[in-house]
C-alpha cells in the first residue's frame, strides 16, 4: 500500500512524533492506542489501535513531509496468518 493520508499528530519540542487522528478512503480514524514505533531510513513507522481494535500501520516521512498508509488491518491480519 502507500497512499498519502491525512493525519492531525503532535509533534512534540523533544522530537516525539504522536499521530492522534488519521483520515483513509475518506474516514476518519481517531487513534485510540499508540504501539510500537520504528525508522528505517527517513521514514518513522507507528502502529495505532483504532475502534473495533483494527491495527494500522502509518508512517511520516521525514524528508517529504507527508503521511502514508503503511499496512491496512487486512494487510496486517495476512501477515500474521503466514507466520
């Protein structure tokens, strides 16, 4: 996946970086739970917890200045299944 998504985050003075809302195929995605989070290169992986416990990946990208959907909760769910 990878589409550019809208997210509202606080981007605190020490660096944090906390997505609080996000905004896919037109719905809104209030973050209830923040899990783990990661880089690789420029990019900052988070994995949040939505409503009906439906698990996303996002990641910020740092040199560009915009969010992407990592891994949708189907995306997610396929992984796992293959382990």
């Amino acid at each position: 996946m990878s589409d550019v998504i809208h997210v509202e985050a606080r981007f605190r003075d020490d660096g944090e970086i906390l997505p609080l809302v996000f905004v896919w195929e037109e719905r809104r995605f209030p973050v209830l739970t923040l899990g783990r989070q990661w880089q690789e290169g420029s990019s900052q992986h988070f994995l949040v917890m939505t409503s009906g416990e439906q698990v996303f990946e996002i990641t910020y990208n740092e040199d560009e200045g915009n969010w992407r959907m990592g891994r949708s909760p189907a995306e997610i769910g396929r992984k796992r299944m293959a382990v």
